[in-house]
DNA sequence: CCGCTAACGCAGTGATTGTTGCGATCAGGG
DNA sequence: CCCTGATCGCAACAATCACTGCGTTAGCGG
C-alpha cells in the first residue's frame, strides 16, 4: 500500500533518537547541576524545575527527557560511577584488589559522590542502587577472571566450607567483603573508610589462599 | 520578681512535653502510614498531605511535628529498626552471631523494610543511615562484650595483622564482615541474602579463631 | 472534679510543581 | 545546499504543596 516513501521508514513507529551536538549538551548540563545541587542542598530539595534553572535549561526539556526524578538520578548515577575508575594492573590479584579497593574508597569519601548515591538509592530504588555499583562488579569480575586464565589453579567449583587455600574467589565473594564493606560504611556511617582499611578488607579476603 | 505563680514552672521557656494518649495515638498512626505508603508507591510521592490523609490526622499536625520529611522518616526509621530484634542467646558466640545474622537477613528481606530504610538514607543522609543500623551495632555490641567477659581469650588490643586465632573480634570487624554484605547486597541489589549465606559470613569471620 | 495549656483541627493563602499545545531551532541525511 | 523531523523554548493552566492565625479538644496535675 503506497510504498513510494522519500526515506527507508517503516512505518513511524520507532523515531529515531538523535544524540548529537545539542542534545548531548543539555545532557551534560542537566546531569552537572544534579551533581552540583545535590552537593549544596540536601536531597529533599533536588526537584525538576531546580535542576532546570540551573542547567540553564528550560523545566519542559527536563520533563520530557526524563519523566521523573527517579528516572534522572539512576542515568546521572550510571553515567558519574561507570568509567570513573580503572582496572588496575599490578601483576597479582593482591595488588590489583588493594589499588582497586583503594580507589574505590577514595572516591567514596568525596561528599558528593555519598550525596549522589543516597540520592539515587533512595529515589530508584534497586534500579539506583544497581546504577551506582553494576561497573563496580564488572571491574571486580574482570580482575578475579584475568587471575584465573592467570595462574588461577581452578575456578574453584567445587570446594568446602572452608574454603581451599590458593583458589580465586568468586565475584560473590570478593563483593561481599570488599564492597559490602565499603559501602555499607559510605552509606550508613558517616566516617568515610581509609585507604590503609581499604587494603586491610583485601587482606582478610584472600586470607589462607595464594 | 513575682514568684507567686501557681506551679513550679520557672520562666515558661521549656514547654512540657506531653506524650499522653493521644499524641502517642498520632504518632503511631503516621508512623505506620509512612510504612504503607512506602510499601505501595514509589518514594518519590511520599508528600506530607499524602501521610496525614492516610494517617486520617490534618495535615498541619505532621508539619508541626516533622518539620521535614527527612526527619519523619529518620524518625520512623529509628523506631521501626529499634527493638525488632532480640539479642540470642544461645551459648556460643557463634550460634549467637548466626542466629542473629539469619535474623537480620530475613527482615532484610521484606521490601517494605528496603523501601523504608531506601527513603531513609536518601531523604536524611547520614542521620537516616545510623536510624537505620545503630540498634544492630549495640547488638553487635553486646554480643561481643557478653562473649569477651564470658571466656573470651583477650580483648586483642594488640595482635598482628594475621589476627590471632581465638580472639574476640572488634566490632568494626564485626560490622564490616556481617553488616557490611547483609546491607549492601539489600540495598544495591535486588536480590535478598539467604539465610545460609548469612550464616556463612559468619563462618568466614570467625574462621581460625575459636 | 477543675483548671491549665500542649496538641490538634479548620480555613484561607501564596508559592511551586507538573502538564499541555504551539511555534522556533538545530542535527542529520540526501 | 535544502529538507525532514527530533528536540527545545515559551506561555498558560490546573493541581498540589507548605505555611499561618485562630478556635477547640483533651492530656495531665492539682
């Protein structure tokens, strides 16, 4: 049925996203002053038309690329925490899980940085929580894979409670003490956590294995 | 100057407090109304009106009381996270830790308490965060105490970092090897911490000591 | 049982939020 | 270079929020 269409369009169903020079400015300007509110004013007061005055951007703009806060702060989340910190190369696991889990703990210690993630966590829900650490656990299987096709003596499958000496932890694992640790003090403490206790967790992970 | 007043009361500076029937009656109510709207509407349409409404008292009676959402839900925090776990007692620190852990996990596990301690920590900051656990670090707290006066070997002021075997763990330790996975798996992931693996973490703190 | 006052309900108000329709502007492709 | 349409700014709108006096209720001590 008249097929004669200028372009190759279906049938205007899906429009296509245009993420150029403008768009990706009032992006850029939108999720600095979420950063910059959030820093100054406590979370309570983060709303639309704010962040909209101070990107210098009109609230309707902001209403359109982002439905709600929720929805704003887990992208502002996923885009400050992904790519903000580098896999580390050392030679061993150990060093690269100290360097690592020191990195991660400096950044944790910037006030903005806890402000953005208790914001995110608290607005989205799950979905800010997993905005603020899905990088955090690829960085960390990353590393725990490259030490296994490493010198890894076996991908630990099938071991006892105990947990066999020379084996390389599973992402779980290294999670649970390294960033359940970390954040757990970032989020629900108010003293940020050291660098030297930051190697410390490392230490008490690999404890009794290479 | 005039001191013939009727009561004792010296200037009319301090108001006294009155937690009689009714004021405790209005408390509880928009305390549990905070917890179902919670529990059924995303955090962000948590408003004042909405509570009171729902708590069926007049809007201005929660303003005047809360000042701020914040504090009504650090409020609402403490009192929910204060008293709903007991301290076993089971003879062992270990049968005591794991107990209590499986404890924490399974009310970590209902959303209504990730959806209040999310609006908590988001809305309050560091505040909402310690409402939130400083009951579980008394608790922690006294577990280790009873056991340290109980036979514990020494209250390990000074050991190496390899940590002597049968010693009583601090309880940062404590908190940074239990509290630390419980809470972040609860907060940043969807998925809820099983009962057996919070036993584990247990298994893991207290491994080579006692 | 009586008086005092803290705490609540009520009504009214200014400010802010969230939404919608329309015209202007700029990115991207022919 | 020009054309298409995705994206933005603008203005008006309804809805809701946050706040403030004032009268009333009810906890608490005598």
């Amino acid at each position: 049925m008249t097929t004669s269409q200028h372009s190759t369009r279906e049938a205007g169903a899906t429009p296509r996203p245009r993420p150029g020079g403008r768009s990706a400015r009032v992006r850029a300007s939108v999720h600095r002053a979420v950063g910059e509110l959030l820093a100054q004013a406590p979370a309570e007061s983060l709303t639309i038309p704010a962040v909209a005055t101070r990107a210098g951007v009109h609230p309707t703009t902001v209403y359109r690329r982002w439905p709600t806060l929720a929805e704003l702060l887990a992208d502002v989340a996923a885009s400050r925490f992904s790519g903000d910190i580098v896999v580390p190369d050392t030679g061993s696991l150990r060093g690269d899980l100290e360097r690592w889990a020191t990195d991660v703990a400096i950044d944790l210690a910037d006030p903005d940085v806890l402000a953005l993630m208790r914001a995110a966590v608290g607005a989205a829900g799950p979905d800010g929580g997993d905005a603020c650490v899905a990088d955090r656990h690829e960085q960390l299987t990353a590393m725990l894979e490259r030490e296994r096709a490493r010198g890894g003596p076996d991908d630990g499958s099938d071991r006892g409670p105990g947990g066999d000496p020379a084996t390389v932890p599973s992402t779980d694992e290294a999670a649970d003490a390294l960033l359940g640790p970390l954040y757990y003090r970032a989020v629900f403490t108010a003293r940020p956590g050291e660098p030297g206790w930051a190697r410390g967790l490392v230490g008490r992970l690999l404890a009794g294995r290479g």
